[in-house]
C-alpha cells in the first residue's frame, strides 16, 4: 500500500510539474510543503494537501504566475525553459560573441540620414562626371547626364531636351577647362537659375594645344586629380542640401578611398612593362594626364591636337611614320568614340599593331569594361599592357 501510494505521489508530482511553469511550479510545491497533490489541473482541489489553507495559497500562486507567463512570455524565460535548454542559450550567447565585424561597423561608422522626401535635381555634363557625381550623391539625388556613353565631348551640340533638363536642375554640374563649353549657351538659353558647379575649378592644367587655350582638359587619368574633384562635389551638394552634407561628405571620402585603390591596381599592371618600353602614339592628345602619373612616353599622336576633331596634315602624318620607326614603337593607341581611319592607315604603313578600343573621352556602354571611372582605368591599363609586351 505504502509502495501504491508514492507511485501516484510520483505520478501526480510530473502531472502538476507539466501544468506548471517556472515560478507557478516552484510556488505550488513551496505552499505544499513539498507534497504533490493528485490533480491534472492548477485549480481543482488537491487531495493530499497537509492543509486547506497551503491548497489555497498554491491554486492561487499558480493561476498568478500562468498568467504572468501566459501574458509577458518574451520579457524572461521561466526557470523550468533555462534549466531545460541550456544548450540553447550558449548557443545563442556564442553567437552574439562571434561577430564582432557587425558590432565594430556599427558602431564605428555614423548611420547614413534617410533620403530626403524630394531628391535633389542634378544634372552633369560628361560621362566621367556623371559617374562622379552618382558616387557622392547616392540616393539622394536624382542624376540627369546630359551626354551619352561613346558621344565625343569635345563638338558636341545641346538638344531641346538638354535645355530642359537643366532649367529642372536643381545644381548644374559641368566639367570646365573648355571641354563642355557648349553647355554655357544652353544654360543661358534655359535661363536657369541653379547653382552651376565646375568641378575642375582650383586645378591647374597641363598646356594645351592652340585650339585649347584653356589648357588639356583629359585631367580624369591622373586619379589624385578626380579625387579633388568628387571633394568639390561633395562640398557643393552639402550647400545645395545641408541635411545631407554628413552624408555627401562621407561618401565623396569613400568613393577617393576606392580610387586611390585602383591607382595602385593601376600603376601595379603598368610595372609589368619597363620604364624604357613605355612608348605610346596616340590617335590625339588626350594621355599626357596619364603618362605622367603612370610614368609612361608619349611618342607623338595620330592627330596632334587636345580636341579629336581636327584634322592631322600630310607631313603630320609623314613625320609620325618616321617617328614611330625611329623610336620602334610596337602600336597605336585610339578610343573607342574616335575614328580610327587614319591611325589605321598609319599601323598598316609602319607594320604595327592598333589599339582601338581605348576608352578616353568618354565612358562604355552599361554593362562593358568600361562602363565606370574605376573599371575604365583598368581596362586601358590592361589593354595598353598587353599591347606593349
């Protein structure tokens, strides 16, 4: 009998145990003494309870503590849920303790601002600055290029479509050092009255040719030269837009910081080819930028002028053969928005190889190698490397 009575005092004991939780579990065996009752359920009447009064406090103990897990389950686990899954909360707690990469970024980077409710206007003349400027204003802004990839800046003539896209303008970017000098007349024709920001201004150019007097203008193949001016973009549109001058800040240093790593990348792929190997003729003159930074020898050019619109002589011609002979020069350089005719003419005559898809005063097509300033860079290195070997 005694044997039959500890088997239910057992069996009631798990019951009561699996109908309460944590605090309700403890409570109820505290107001018992420890002795189980022979219920199923937290307010029937217990059977084997030394008093009335302990059956009271621990049917009223139980109901308050179901409740209070019942109706805040999320503020703390009961006592029964973390003794039973203890594996669970050091996993949890591992966890938290293996990404310190989230926590340093978040704490260590300031929250970028929400974009504004009405992005700001701009629009920027070539393609290289429109990159620019997408780069340093991100999603707060809405970027209008006014030309397209492979269009030649240097004759390039404004459409109705252009004039209205500036008078929307909120800020006018535009290049300077007279490669978009055109875009002052359809300014003026817009009549707007936008900020108009040079982005090469405070530069001091190389010597341009006599149809340049402003200088050369090809300053984006020198990158320390781009990154004086995303810093430009970045302070111009914090005065258009002051909520946003953290941000456009922020992003005009991280945008300099991947340049600075693909001028590394960059000068890395020119080292593969000696000093003294370094020669290059050029469809125009559009790479002194670029052989001074990267420690390159310009031979002489298809067509001697700053501007590809002009038209190279019979003895300009005769004088390049003989200087490419001279100096055993192994190609020809030409972009990819210029006509390569006469360059062609002239690798036939003097038996080497052309190069004619360089990218130069423009951006490619989206989705080609040069469809960005950084990918741009890249690609002509690679390519007048692998010429020049």
């Amino acid at each position: 009998m005694t044997e039959r009575r500890m088997d239910d005092q057992r069996l009631t004991r798990r019951a009561l145990l699996r109908a309460l939780t944590g605090v309700a579990a403890t409570a109820a065996l505290a107001a018992c003494g420890g002795t189980p009752t022979a219920t199923s359920a937290p307010s029937a009447a217990p059977t084997m309870a030394p008093t009335a009064a302990a059956a009271a406090a621990a049917t009223r103990a139980a109901t308050t503590a179901a409740a209070a897990a019942t109706t805040a389950p999320s503020v703390a686990p009961t006592a029964a849920t973390a003794a039973a899954t203890p594996a669970t909360a050091a996993a949890a707690t591992t966890t938290r303790a293996a990404s310190p990469v989230a926590s340093a970024t978040r704490s260590g980077s300031p929250a970028a601002a929400p974009p504004p409710a009405q992005l700001v206007a701009v629009a920027a003349t070539t393609t290289q600055l429109q990159d620019f400027v997408k780069n340093v204003g991100g999603n707060r802004i809405t970027l209008s290029g006014i030309l397209k990839p492979n269009v030649d800046p240097h004759d390039y003539e404004t459409t109705v479509q252009d004039a209205q896209t500036i008078g929307r303008a909120q800020m006018i970017c535009v290049y300077g050092v007279g490669l978009d000098a055109w875009i002052e007349k359809a300014i003026a024709n817009a009549n707007a009255k936008a900020p108009v920001v040079t982005v090469t201004a405070g530069i001091m150019p190389l010597k341009g040719s006599d149809k340049e007097p402003s200088g050369d203008p090809h300053m984006w193949f020198d990158p320390t030269l781009v990154q004086q001016m995303v810093t430009t973009i970045g302070e111009a549109l914090a005065k258009v837009e002051p909520a946003g001058a953290a941000v456009y800040r922020q992003n005009a240093q991280a945008y300099n910081a991947q340049i600075a790593r693909m001028d590394a990348q960059v000068r890395g792929i020119y080292n593969q080819i000696p000093v003294a190997d370094r020669k290059l003729v050029t469809n125009h003159d559009a790479f002194q930028y670029l052989a001074k930074h990267f420690n390159l020898t310009i031979v002489g050019a298809v067509i001697p002028s700053i501007s590809d619109a002009a038209e190279p002589t019979a003895q300009n011609i005769n004088d390049l053969i003989d200087t490419i002979r001279a100096e055993k020069v192994k190609a020809i350089f030409a972009e990819s928005s210029a006509n390569p005719r006469v360059a062609q003419q002239v690798a036939q005559e003097t038996g080497i190889k052309i190069v004619d898809n360089l990218y130069g005063d423009t951006l490619g097509e989206p989705g080609s190698d040069g469809d960005t300033y950084l990918k741009m860079m890249v690609a002509d290195a690679t390519l007048i490397t692998s010429a020049l070997k």
